[in-house]
C-alpha cells in the first residue's frame, strides 16, 4: 500500500532506487519503465521527450529526457550506465500509456548494460519504506514542519 493506494511491484523485473522498474531482455538489456510509485507520485504524465539518441552511451544518472504531469515537471535520468538501443516512440505521440499501463505499453527505453545494481522487488519495497514518510510530507507540503 502507497498510502490508501494499491500499489503493484511485479516480481519478474528488477528495481532501480530511482523508481523505475527494468525487465531483463537477455545479453544485459534491460527495458526500463516508471514503477507505480513514480506514476503514482506524477499522475497524469502528458508530456514526454528525449534528449540522446539511440547508441549513445550513457553514464549512471545521466540525463535522458524530461517529463511533465499533473503534478510535477522532472528531468529523467538513466537508472544504470550503458548503451541506450531503444525508445518506446508511442510515447512520444501518447504518453499517457505510463498512465493506463505502467508495467506494459507504458515502458520508456531499452538499455545495454550491467543491472547489478538493480534491486529485486523485496529490497525495493524495503527502499519504499525507507522514503516513503519523506515523501508524505513532501507531497503534502510539510517538509519544513
């Protein structure tokens, strides 16, 4: 639970610390998306775009694109380094599939690289928790309380 919320951490990928989830595609690529937490937190993205071309090769954190929702304008920054070999282009045109089906049609890029640093759904669940009260008091505007 995410608050009153049902939030979904499907088993069969791989977490990132900064909220993204990546389902293992062989040979150490990784297709990356936002986990229900980050869409919880945007809420009605309506605004997608990239800044690096497929084949680039990124470092860790590196900026990729930018996002705009209802509730926040951030930059999107790669969760691990490596070769970023794909978009999902649809989302270009519609991003509101991150929205409707965040675990499916909704994913955001394809990257090469190492995920050792990528958490299974339970450590990231208990990274959840460990920001979570944080996070309460940030959407509801009480971080100097």
């Amino acid at each position: 639970m995410m608050g009153e919320y049902e939030a979904e951490f499907p088993t069969d990928r791989r977490y990132a610390r900064n909220h993204m989830w990546a389902l293992p595609l062989g040979n150490d690529r990784y297709r990356f998306g936002f986990a229900a937490y980050a869409v919880r937190l945007l809420q009605d993205v309506y605004f997608l775009d990239w800044e690096v071309p497929v084949g680039t090769m990124l470092a860790m954190r590196q900026e990729i694109g930018q996002i705009e929702s209802q509730k926040a304008e951030a930059s999107l920054y790669t969760p691990l380094p490596g070769i970023l070999t794909r978009f999902n282009e649809i989302l270009l045109k519609d991003p509101s599939a991150i929205n409707v089906d965040k675990y499916g049609k909704g994913w955001l890029f394809e990257l090469t690289g190492d995920g050792s640093e990528l958490l299974p759904a339970e450590a990231y669940l208990e990274h959840l928790k460990a920001v979570w009260e944080v996070t309460q008091r940030t959407i509801k505007g009480q971080m100097n309380q």
